[in-house]
C-alpha cells in the first residue's frame, strides 16, 4: 500500500468515529396522580405532591394539571410545605430513599418555575434511622421543621443556608411514628401528629417542650390550621373522614367536620375560595372541595 | 327444681334477642413477629362491619387464614407504605363461617419495623373474638426500613474493553434476588446523566423499550440487563490525548429501582468500568504513521540520502509493527512494561504507539542494517 493510501485510510476511520451519536430512548411512567400532600399558591392555584411522579400545579376553576417536577428520582416524597410571598411562593419537598441498613433524606426547596434552589440533607443508619415526614415553614424566622418519623424527633434547619445538616430540635415524648407537621404561629408551637397512634402533641418552639393534645383520632395523616377560626382540621386516613377541633381551648373536643362516602384514603388538606376545604384523597386520586359544612361542592379527578 | 314455664321464657327471650339485635362484628388483633435481626409489629387502628366482603378468597392477592368458626383474609394489593410516618398499612377482613354468628367486618392494621432485616414472609399468629375467641395463623409480608440490600449485581474485577472508533458494546449485567421467599420487581431504569464522552443505556437486552420484569427469590437475572455503551468523538480525543499517565479508566453508571412486591421502592446504582481502547488495527496504524514522520526527520536534516528513504522506511516500518507487537505482549499478557528515554509508554494507546513508531523511523538506516544483518537476502548496503 502506499504511503497515501496509509495516510487517507487513516483520515477515513478518523471521520468515522468523529461522527455524532443519536440520543437514546428513556422509558415513560403511566398511571395516575395520588396526591399525598396539597397547597395553595399565591396565585390561587393548588400544588399537589405525588410521592413518586412529582410535584403538579392545578388550577381549581378548570381543573387543568401541568407538571412543576416531573419525579424525585430514586427519591420518595413525603410532605411538601408552602409559604407563599409576593416574592415568589418558596416550597419544600420532604423525600428518602431506603440504602442498605438506612436511609437518606433531603428537603429541596422549588421555585414557581419547579427548579431546586436549594437543599438539606442527612443520612439516617439502623441505630439512628431516619425517614423524614411532615414539613412546616416558619418564614418569619426563616427556618423551617421537618419531623423523623423513625426516632421520633422535629429537626430544625435554616433556609437561609442550604446544603447544612438539619439539627435536632425537639423529641416527642410518648411518640412512635410522626407524620404531619404544622406551624401554629399564634401560640408560638408546632402540633406534630404521630399516625400509628392516633394522637396529636405540641411542640413548645421556646422551651422545645412537647404535650400530648389529643389521643384516640384514627390516622392523622395531615393537618391544616384555620387561623381565623383558630381550628385544626386533621386528615383521618383510615377513618375515611376529617375532623375538627378548636385550639384555643385546653378541652375542645374532637368533632368529625365530614365523613364522605368519596372519601378512600384522604391524605391532603389545603384551602379553597371562601373558606372551603380541599381534600385530596390518595387512592381514589382526586380532589375533593368540601363545604365549611362538610357537604361534598365537587371533585377533580387526577386519574 | 327449675319451674317449665320460666326455661320457656328465656328460650324465647333468647330467641327474640337474636331477632331484635343484629349480628356483632368482630374483634381482631395480630401478634408482633419476631425474626432475625429484628421485629415486626402490628397493631389495629380500626375496623369496620360490612354487609358483605369486597374481596373473594381464592384471588391470588388474598391471603387466608382460618379457625373453628372464622376465616380471616388480607388483601395484599391493599398494602401500603405511610410516607408520613414510615409504616405500613395493611387491610384484613373476616367473616364468620356458615352457621356461625357474626358480620363481615373490615380491619385497617398497621405495622412498623424495629431492627434490620430483609422482606420477607411470615406466618402471622392473630386472635379473633366474635362469640368465641379463637386463634389462628395468615401468610403476611412484612417489610423494614433499614433492610439489608437484597438486590446485588457482582462488581467488574476487570475495566470493560470498548474499541474506538466503533459503534456500540453491549455489556451483559448479572442481579442476584437476595430474598429467598419474595421476589424483586425491577421497575425502572434511570440512565446517568454524566454523558461527556459516550451515549450509554442500560436495558432490556431484546428491547429499547422498558418494561417491569420480576426476579424470583434467590434467583440470579443473567444478562436480562445489558449496558450499551455507545462512545462519541470525546471518547476519541480522551484516547488520544488521555489526562494521566495511566491507562485512561473511565466509569458508566445507571440506576435500577427495584422493590419487593407491596414494598417501598429502592435505587441500586451499578457501577461499570470501562476503558476505551484504540481498535488494534488503529495502533498499527499510528506505527506506520510515526514511522514515516520519524523517517522524514532524518532526510530533512541531511543524514539521510533521498533515494535510500523508502527501503529504510520499509525496514523501520517492519521493525517498529514487531516492537509494537512485542510492547503489546509485555503489556497485555505479562503484566510488565515498556520504557523508552525512561519514559513508560503504554502501546495500547494511540500516542506511545506513533512515539515507538517514530522512533523506529528515526532509526531507519539502523533497522535496515539490523534487518539486513538477519535477513541474507540480496538487500542493498546503504551509503
């Protein structure tokens, strides 16, 4: 062969493999949406959280649902929380994912537009195990509480520094299994509901002291405070129902608010226009808007 | 002695008490299950009396359990795991047997895990109260939050050899189901997204696209996976011009979610090495090219006469395919290697391959009294 032939055999295989590849195929999820945790947006919409398919805005006259974030990856979301600003509303997403002998948790913080800007990580192992719960924001202070569901304890993190540890803030005394988590900012406390037994405690945010409120609910699974009314309504997901109950008194008792035969597996609470209640319910994948009276208005199917 | 006409009236009250109530529904409570490593325990959160049973007893979700007067089941499709909580839930129902009292009723039960230890399933000891109380046993999966891995894949001992330039590798990959009463659904694949210099994919090896397919208990998957390594022109310039003096060692992950059946779903990240190495053709090729710029430099510089050029470079050319092959047998198969100047060249990459061909080139006249010192054929003495 002669010295050219080398030369444009060479220039040839070259080419070759300077040649650019087509992008390969990614496999697509089918099923439905279960809402596990619901918010309401500034702008009025409704934020819906799927454990697995991600975060989902929904407008409530239309029903129309547009993706925020498609999915946590290997991730499972528990709770999101809200706290909407005319700066742009900031939401956390609470998630894990088991790993050999623990599990790793984080709390990412979206914008409107559904990017992460922000996040806050820990690994739990068997003797310290970690599975993060329900979210609570407390913007005035810009921090913001996510429970551990396995020790039981409230972690306490500063949104103004993401990538640090959250660190313990309180245990729950007589508690097995946290949940949901919320921000009663009047009485300066968090009420943490523990669903595998039924009961509701409060977290003192000066002293970190923790009381038991109230025993025997079911499953609370979510809670949303009524500021005005000063209530808490509390999502029973085995009792298929929500019930109410009035936080200025010591001694209020527990009511059930409404008890549908829609509801399956009622997971989420947010508010609606004019006072009305948003339930979302897990199994059946919908959204039902409940009167203050409790009479079912409508539903939004998410299937 | 007892008066007839009073054994009558409580005959009949009880006949009338019978009538006027309805049938009492059911009280259940399971036993928390010990097993190695840890515990499993349960506890009843509700329950609820229906007028039939939503469930049929020989679907092959449902779990039966039994006793003298009841049968108890578990839909296993029910079962979930509480997010907010870390528990899971558990919906039984039970129902007396034909002639005995008692109504259909619904159980919402809840377990949690202490401990680490893998899914599994487990005969479950439960006390049912209706008239009697009574115990029995159901088949039940259990489950833990801290649970040892159960899906493995053997790690590489060796870096995977991809030839460049070429089209695409598939790599078979081998996951072991740890479990040995429970198998493991693989339910996606997520790809890397460090892509710089290949395309990968991890897949179905008869198929691009996915779809969920199932391990058996302590059963091995060999080869159902494969990745697809695919190079791109980076691959080539990192060949070229690798970034440390070793052999250029390059890793393609992806990720398998997998979970038991009803379980929470977990991420294996599989971890291949692979090295790109130049297609052997291609390394003689950069031999021939080094040889003929090193038998340049000689010529250019006036210690080489023009009309002698082509033969020195045949015998340089000859020489330097022999030092290659030799390099590549010191390297490859007998682990040791290849200095010149001092300096460790590794002949399975394109640069040190031109270098040993441009050394032989700069050679030539030398190679070409070396060749003519073996070779007594009629070769021509050089000036």
């Amino acid at each position: 062969m002669s010295e050219t032939g080398v030369m444009r055999r060479a220039a040839r295989l070259l080419a070759a493999c300077l040649l650019l590849v087509q992008p390969l195929p990614v496999s697509a999820k089918g099923p439905g949406i279960s809402p596990i945790a619901l918010a309401t947006l500034g702008s009025g919409e409704l934020l819906v959280l799927d454990s697995r398919r991600g975060l989902f805005v929904i407008d409530p006259r239309s029903g129309q649902v547009r993706a925020l974030v498609s999915g946590f990856g290997a991730f499972g979301a528990a709770d999101m929380a809200v706290s909407p600003s005319s700066q742009g509303d900031t939401i956390l997403v609470s998630m894990g994912v088991p790993q050999p002998q623990g599990m790793l948790a984080r709390v990412v913080r979206y914008n409107r537009a559904g990017k992460s800007t922000g996040e806050w990580g820990w690994f739990g192992l068997g003797s310290e195990p970690v599975q993060p719960g329900g979210l609570a924001i407390d913007a005035q202070r810009s921090v913001a509480y996510v429970v551990n569901s396995r020790r039981p304890s409230v972690y306490r993190f500063d949104l103004n520094r993401p990538g640090t540890r959250p660190a313990e803030f309180a245990t729950i005394r007589g508690a097995k299994n946290l949940g949901p988590l919320v921000l009663d900012a009047k009485r300066s406390r968090l009420l943490v509901g523990d669903p595998f037994l039924g009961t509701v405690h409060a977290v003192d945010l000066a002293s970190r002291k923790s009381q038991l409120l109230f025993r025997g609910l079911g499953e609370p699974y979510a809670f949303l405070i009524d500021t005005a009314g000063d209530r808490l309504f509390i999502a029973d997901a085995s009792g298929e129902r929500v019930l109410v109950v009035g936080l200025t008194d010591k001694a209020s008792a527990v009511t059930t608010f409404a008890k549908l035969s829609k509801f399956s597996d009622p997971h989420a609470l947010a508010f609606g226009a004019d006072g009305n209640l948003w339930v979302g319910d897990e199994d059946e994948e919908t959204l039902l808007l409940v009167s203050p009276k409790g009479v079912l208005l409508r539903t939004i199917s998410l299937d | 002695m007892q008066r007839p006409g009073l054994s009558c009236s409580v005959f009949l009250g009880l006949i009338f008490a019978a009538w006027s109530f309805p049938a009492a529904s059911l009280e259940l409570s399971l036993e928390d299950v010990q097993v190695p490593g840890g515990e499993f325990r349960f506890q009843v959160k509700g329950s609820e009396p229906l007028d039939a049973l939503p469930i049929r007893s020989q679907d092959e979700h449902v779990q039966l359990g039994s006793t003298p007067h009841y049968r108890v089941f578990a839909d296993l499709n029910e079962i979930k795991f509480a997010t907010r909580g870390g528990y899971f839930r558990y919906e039984l129902y039970a129902e007396p047997k034909p002639s005995s009292p008692g109504q259909p009723t619904r159980f919402v039960v809840v377990g949690d895990s202490v401990g680490s230890f893998f899914a599994q399933m487990v005969e479950v000891e439960f006390q049912i109260s209706g008239d009697a109380v009574e115990y029995g046993k159901i088949a039940l999966p259990i489950f833990c939050l801290e649970s040892p891995r159960y899906l493995e894949y053997p790690p590489w001992a060796e870096p995977e050899e991809v030839e460049l330039p070429g089209s695409r590798k598939e790599i078979p990959v081998r996951l072991k189901n740890l479990l040995t009463k429970l198998p493991v659904s693989i339910t996606s694949i997520r790809q890397s997204s460090e892509q710089d210099i290949w395309k990968t994919q991890l897949r179905l090896r008869d198929s691009d696209q996915f779809r969920e397919f199932e391990i058996n208990p302590a059963s091995v998957a060999d080869g159902v996976l494969v990745f697809e390594v695919v190079p791109n022109s980076r691959a080539f310039t990192r060949v070229l011009f690798p970034r440390t003096r070793k052999r250029q060692l390059e890793t393609v992950t992806a990720y398998l979610d997998y979970s038991t059946p009803w379980g929470v779903p977990q991420s294996l990240e599989i971890v291949l090495p692979v090295r790109f190495v130049p297609w052997p053709p291609l390394l003689f090729i950069a031999v021939a090219l080094g040889t003929i710029a090193g038998s340049f430099v000689p010529v250019l510089v006036g210690r080489r006469d023009r009309s002698q050029w082509l033969r020195a470079l045949a015998a340089s050319l000859l020489i330097g395919i022999v030092v290659e092959l030799v390099a590549m047998l010191l390297v490859g198969k007998l682990d040791s290697e290849v200095r010149i100047l001092g300096f460790k060249l590794d002949p399975f990459e394109l640069i040190p391959a031109t270098l040993i061909g441009f050394s032989m080139g700069l050679l030539g006249f030398r190679s070409y009294d070396f060749v003519r010192k073996i070779l007594p054929a009629p070769v021509e003495k050089p000036d």
